[in-house]
C-alpha cells in the first residue's frame, strides 16, 4: 500500500492496527510525502488493515491509497517503521 497522508503519528498509527491484527511487514515515509506500507499475513487481515489505514488516524487525513499484491517474502517477524534512504 503507498499514498499521501498528512498527519502526524501515521506510521505509528500502522504499526498500532497492524500489531493488532497480527500483520507483519513495515511502514515508511518517502521522500516525496508518500508513505509506502509492505504488509504480509492473511488475506482477510491485509483486507482488514488496507480498510484501517485508507480510514486513517483520528487527526490524520488520508488523500489516496494505492494498493497492490505480491507474493509474501516471509523476512518480516513483527511490523516496525522503516526510516528511507534519499532518493527512495
């Protein structure tokens, strides 16, 4: 999933549900202000966390969502905030 947010607190806030939902993976500012989230569990779960992070936190604001599928990696243990090189 890769879109534009404002609001402060979105990656935490995608490490709160993604950690609820028992979905491991990341989330990540990039430099151009889209924040870009890898995520792998269950269908239902992705499903359930796309449907969290398009609705956003409280006092964020979510202006678009793209979402795309690939197969699973499996290098994931938990979901943490990644921190992107220059230029990602």
């Amino acid at each position: 999933m890769e879109g534009w947010v404002q609001g402060v607190g979105f990656r935490d806030f995608c490490v709160k549900c993604a950690d609820r939902l028992g979905v491991v993976g990341y989330a990540m500012n990039l430099s151009d202000g889209r924040v870009r989230v890898v995520a792998e569990g269950t269908r239902d779960r992705i499903e359930a966390l796309s449907r969290e992070l398009e609705r956003g936190p409280r006092l964020g604001r979510v202006d678009r969502a793209i979402v795309s599928w690939h197969p699973a990696s499996g290098e994931f243990t938990g979901f943490g905030v990644r921190y992107a090189r220059h230029g990602a």
